[in-house]
C-alpha cells in the first residue's frame, strides 16, 4: 500500500484506542475536565455499563459559545500554551484529545453555559461529524451526553464485558477521583438507579469513610509527613490497621495533587511500612495524599495518565512509608480475642505440669541461644551512653526484672502473662523471630553480620542453575556473614555461617538450600532492599526458638522484657500476630462480675 496521510476522523479513532478503553475511561476524562473547570458539583448516569449512554452534568465555568467546536477538536485545549507548561502541569486533563476521542466513536452532545451568557449552546457529534451550533435553555456549567459507545467500531464494542462489570469500573472511578475531592460532591446512578451518593465536605477522612466503608472508622490511623526541600512535599492521609487488610491492592487509594493515580513505588512503600504486620498475600487499606510542586513530577508518561515520573524518588518512597509507619507505631495492635458466647465451646488448655515442685512458669532451660538478647540490650544501651559497667547493670535489670512476670507457658509454645488492659497470650516463636528479624537488621545496617568458620565445611549438592546463582550471589552472601564456595561442577562448600546461626545450632545446609531458591526465584534482584528483606525474614524464622522449645525461667523473663523495646512486637516478619489479649472486661462478663 502507498504512504498516504490519515484523515482527522481516523486519527481521532486511532487515538481512541488509547485514551477510551472502555466507558470507564469516557466517565474520567468527562469527570476530570468538569473539575478542571471548577465544578463543586456533579451528577453522572449511566445505562446499561455506560455503553448505551453516559451523561455528566456539572456547574463548572462552562465553555463560551465561540469555543464550543474548537473544544470538539483534536489537540485543542485551555490548560496548557508552551513547551514549558508540560514541565508543572497543575490540571488534571492537558492533551486535549478527550473530547474529540470521545465523539469520534460516540453519539455525542455537547451543552455548556458560561455565567456571562444569557442561555446556553449546544453541538451534536455522530461519529465525529460535528453538527451545527444552536442555542439552548440550561443553568450555568456544562452537560456532556455520550450514546451508544464504539457505535462505529464494532470490534471494539465486542471487547466489553457485561454490564455490571462495566458498571464497576465505572463506579470504582468516580470513587477514586472523589476519594481526592471531598469538596465536591457526586452523584452516580445506573439505568435510574443511584449507586453513589457523596455530599460536599470540608473533612477528608469523612471522605475516605464515605468511600471505603464507615464501618473503618475505628480501624482508621491519620498520618502526616512534610519534607519542603523535595519540593514542597506534604505526605497525608489514613492507614487501616491490618485487621482490616483487604486481599487485593484495590483498598489503597492514591492521589497526587487531587490526581488519582496506581504508583508503583508508592505502593512499594506503603507495602514496606506494613512490613512484618501483613500477610504479603494480604494489602492495607490505605488512603494516600500527596502534594508537591508540579515541576517535580512529569503526569505525562501514560495515556491514561495514571502512572506519573518524581523527579527525585527517593525522598517520596522515604516520606510516605515513613509518615505511615510512624502512625502504625503509635498505635495498640494487639488484637482481641473475644471468649465464646458458649462456655461449652471453649476448648481446656493443658499448662505445662510443675517438674520437682517448680512454679508452672519455670521452663526446663533445654533450648538456648538467647545470649544474643542480652547482647543487643547490651549495645543499645552503650548506644545510649551509658559506661559499660553501667550497661552490664542495664542488661540484668532488663532480662530479669521485666514490668509483668510470666504467669505460664503452655504446650511449650506459648507464653501467658498479664498487662494492665487484660491478659496476654504471646506465641514465642513468633515473638523471638520479629526479636531476631530487628537485630539482623539493626546489624545489617552497620555493616556486615558476623561470620563463624566451620571447623569441617559442610557440603550441598546442587543443580547447574544453583551453581550460577550462587555465583551471582556472593556478594550478598557474605554481607551476611554466609560464606559458600564451588567445590566441584556439582557441589557446593559451606565455610563459614552467621554467628547467630551458630549459637542456635541452625542447619546450614538447609538454609543454604533455601538461599539457592529465592536465587533462582528473584535472579540478581536479590542485590535490592526488598528482596534482602526476604533473606531476612528467612535468617530469623531459622535463628528464632521454635514451638517445642522448653524455655527456662530467664529465658521466659528475656523474651518478655525486651518484647517491650520492639517497634512491631505485635506481629512477626511475616504478618502472623506474636500475641493475643483476652480484656479484663471480657473476663468478668464470663464468670459473672
């Protein structure tokens, strides 16, 4: 075929293809514009999943009549004029293309109001013929009505799915970007039917609510960070404790300067500061504001414009997990565990019998190992200033004078004790593994762990792919202290282990077994922050007391006394809860007080 110009009404299909996805996509463009025009307030309807008709009424601006074609076509807009304006764009749409997208695989009609006009004026575009201009009665602000969606372009319509599918992204986008403007209000309704109702308000969390779900209000943890030398950066927004994860990334929201968008490096760092207090299958419901000066960030690298570019990233990624961290820290996340209703229901626990007329909380001092407690009680305490003989004296008050004695340990897994709102049930794997996820990382942070060489090198038979990626390895391998070498085409020498592996007698061969895995699992992204994360999390399930493990009774004081210095003591690495409080007010409803 010959090289030949398109025509305007098969650019503007083209065009469509990327901008108009689905009705989902029209009702955003059409919303965005109406709020870069000022509206407060709007209605949106829908019939059957937006296909056979979207209508979006707002009281924005509106558009003067001598305007009104030259907003129907291809590149035309009032947002931007130079080259310079793409570099801070302050406006949710820029392009210009929407519209006459839109019209050219629609039926669309166009009626706007400007508040100097006496009436208003109306366009009808079939298929991106524009029509004739005529005047017509309306209040000040702007109607757009969409029919019969991809009319034109039947292969297109044959991709959208059902209408209630279609209708739940639709509803979905208007709670995103309403999410981001509590002072507007919306309207949505389906075939007749209203959907969304959101009124106008002054407060953002009533917002959020509104959208996620009253019921989180309780669930709810406001948080705040500001950082003016990246740009003015101002970080806000509400964090659901992790009772209320959700199992997909739906329930975080995300906006940028009133932009909804799906980043993936905030959402790496709002995943990073639930860290260890999630399931990883599980997400947060989170609601994330962020505000920055519109030179930092380029919103023009998508054609949905969802995905945006920060100039300097990392400062972004630091603010946000740590302004929702610090909102986690300040809060109780113990959960409570409710007695049954029934007290036939509830199950005998077996406390561990008393041995040679010791108290029950005495455990048999089998397991070891926890001079690494004491070591890091230790360090923390010189960090703080203390003189050595000082420090000495801090860590014996610490270990063996905890603020609750323990009352018992059960099935030789879990640890009873009291604090003042009820009693608490703590699983000591759980506990001691966050204990030692904290201090390989505490370590980490200073440098390399700790190595112990092996009297006799202990050997792993491998496959040729785990023989390259132990290669590609080393370096990681010996930040933590885990010294592995080729000792043949097939096999593998483990000479040297983390000492903390040493102290608790950890199969080294079986670790190094594991390593290999998530080698071959991440290739050489396991160099990256969050993929050392899950090394981690692999060191400490392995150096941690495991269920089965009887403890004696300074052991037991250790583990309680320093679960009190632990930022997130209330959930191991990997999200399980290390405790459980029963409430005092629960107890005495049970025998009757």
């Amino acid at each position: 075929m010959p090289i030949r110009a398109l025509s305007p009404q098969l650019i503007n299909q083209i065009a469509a293809g990327e901008v108009v996805e689905r009705p989902a996509s029209v009702v955003k463009e059409l919303v965005e514009n109406a709020l870069d025009a000022g509206a407060t307030s709007m209605q949106i309807e829908i019939e059957e999943g937006g296909s056979a008709l979207v209508r979006v009424v707002d009281n924005g601006c509106g558009i003067p009549a001598d305007e009104m074609l030259l907003a129907l076509s291809a590149h035309a807009t009032s947002k931007i004029a130079t080259s310079e304006d793409l570099e801070s764009i302050a406006t949710l749409g820029f392009r210009g293309e929407a519209m006459a997208s839109i019209a050219s695989v629609s039926r669309m009609t166009l009626r706007s109001r400007t508040k100097d006009a006496d009436a208003g004026t109306e366009v009808s575009v079939d298929g991106g013929v524009v029509g004739g201009l005529r005047p017509v009665a309306m209040r000040v602000g702007t109607s757009v009505e969409v029919r019969t969606l991809f009319f034109n372009v039947p292969a297109r319509r044959k991709f959208l799915r059902a209408d209630s599918a279609e209708t739940a992204r639709i509803t979905e986008v208007v709670e995103a970007i309403a999410v981001g403007h509590p002072a507007v209000a919306f309207t949505l309704s389906s075939n007749g039917r209203a959907l969304l109702t959101l009124q106008a308000t002054d407060e953002p969390k009533r917002r959020t609510l509104d959208v996620l779900g009253k019921e989180l209000e309780p669930e709810l943890l406001e948080f705040e960070w500001s950082a003016p030398e990246c740009g003015g950066l101002v970080v806000h927004g509400f964090a659901g404790k992790p009772a209320v994860a959700r199992p997909t990334a739906k329930a975080v929201r995300m906006h940028l300067n009133g932009r909804p968008i799906m980043d993936r490096l905030l959402l790496h760092a709002v995943k990073e500061a639930y860290r260890g207090l999630l399931d990883p299958a599980r997400s947060p419901s989170v609601a994330l504001f962020l505000e920055i000066d519109p030179r930092e960030v380029d919103v023009n690298v998508h054609p949905a414009k969802s995905e945006v570019r920060f100039r300097t990233p990392q400062p972004v990624h630091q603010g946000v997990r740590r302004a929702i961290e610090r909102a986690l820290r300040s809060a109780n996340l113990v959960p409570w565990f409710e007695l049954s209703k029934d007290p036939a229901t509830v199950p005998s626990a077996g406390v561990t019998t008393p041995e040679h007329g010791a108290p029950p909380w005495f455990g048999s001092g089998a397991s070891s190992g926890f001079a690494e407690l004491a070591a890091i009680a230790h360090a923390r305490a010189l960090e703080g200033g203390a003189s050595l003989e000082r420090a000495a004296v801090t860590v014996a008050s610490t270990i063996m004078e905890p603020k609750r004695a323990p009352i018992a340990q059960f099935h030789e897994n879990y640890i009873v004790t009291e604090d003042d709102e009820g009693i608490l049930i703590i699983d000591q794997h759980a506990l001691h593994e966050r204990y030692m996820f904290e201090l390989i990382f505490d370590r980490l942070s200073q440098g390399s762990l700790e190595s112990q060489t092996l009297l006799v090198p202990e050997v792993v038979e491998c496959s040729v792919a785990e023989m390259d990626a132990a290669g590609s390895i080393r370096a990681l391998c010996e930040r933590i202290g885990f010294a592995m070498r080729p000792f043949g085409n097939r096999t593998l020498a483990i000479d040297a282990v983390p000492s903390l592996f040493a102290s608790r007698g950890v199969d080294a061969v079986a670790f190094a077994s594991l390593l290999l895995g998530k080698a071959l699992e991440h290739g050489s992204e396991l160099t990256l922050e969050s993929s050392l994360h899950e090394i981690v999390d692999m060191m400490a399930c392995k150096a941690a007391v495991k269920a089965g493990d009887r403890l004696s009774e300074s052991e037991l004081h250790a583990l309680l006394a320093l679960r009190e210095n632990l930022d997130r003591s209330t959930n191991c690495p990997h999200g399980r809860p290390t405790s459980l409080r029963i409430s005092l007010r629960d107890l005495e409803r049970r025998f009757g007080r």
